[in-house]
C-alpha cells in the first residue's frame, strides 16, 4: 500500500539525519529549494533513511536528478519530504507515476504558456 506524502521538512545543517528521522524502510523522496521550490533530488529507495543520507556527497556538495542545474546549494536550504510504501517495488511505481503526473502537469504549464494546446 502506498502511503501519502509527509509535510515538508527542513533538511539537516551538518549533523545529518538522526535515526528516527526518516523510516528505515522502502518509499519515494523529494528533495527542493526551500526559497525558490526548485527540485533538487527525487528518486525511490528500499531504505529512504539511507538514501537521503546519501545524497550528500564527501566533497559537501549534491548529488542531483536534474544536472542542467549547476548553482551552489547549501543543506540548510533544502527541505524534503517522504512517501512510505511497503515494497522496493511499490516505491519504483509510484516514483514512476509520480514522475509522468509531473511531466504532464509541465507539458500541460507550456501549451497554456505558448497559447496553443497539446496534439
């Protein structure tokens, strides 16, 4: 069963995320910009609590989804949110899903934009 998003969270400064934090088990994660909303990370895991640690790098910079972005981001001003799911596999669905509705809701923003509708 596929859980509902949590409310946004603001990522940790330097001490990272505590145990309890974030469930150790499978789900969907979003990473974004407190300030300008700009997704920074999205992705499934079978243990979210890892994942999210992990999109950290040695170097203090990011790991990202969307690498046309090149701008310094800090992890003070990053928030994240979760969706619990019961299975790896039920993660990878509604990461799947989660990304068309996305990728609709743009093409959608860009037809309204440009005055014209989709074929």
């Amino acid at each position: 069963m596929i859980g509902s998003w949590s409310s946004w969270k603001r990522y940790p400064h330097m001490s990272g995320l505590r145990p309890g934090d974030v469930p150790e088990g499978p789900g969907v994660y979003e990473v974004r910009h407190t300030l300008t909303g700009r997704a920074i990370a999205f992705g499934y895991s079978a243990n979210l609590a890892r994942a999210l640690r992990e999109l950290r790098t040695d170097g203090g910079g990011w790991r990202r989804l969307f690498q046309k972005d090149t701008r310094p981001v800090r992890p003070s001003d990053l928030e994240y949110r979760i969706c619990v799911t019961q299975t790896r596999a039920e993660a990878k669905t509604a990461a799947m899903r989660l990304m068309g509705l996305r990728q609709t809701y743009w093409r959608r923003q860009f037809f309204s934009w440009a005055g014209s509708s989709p074929a």
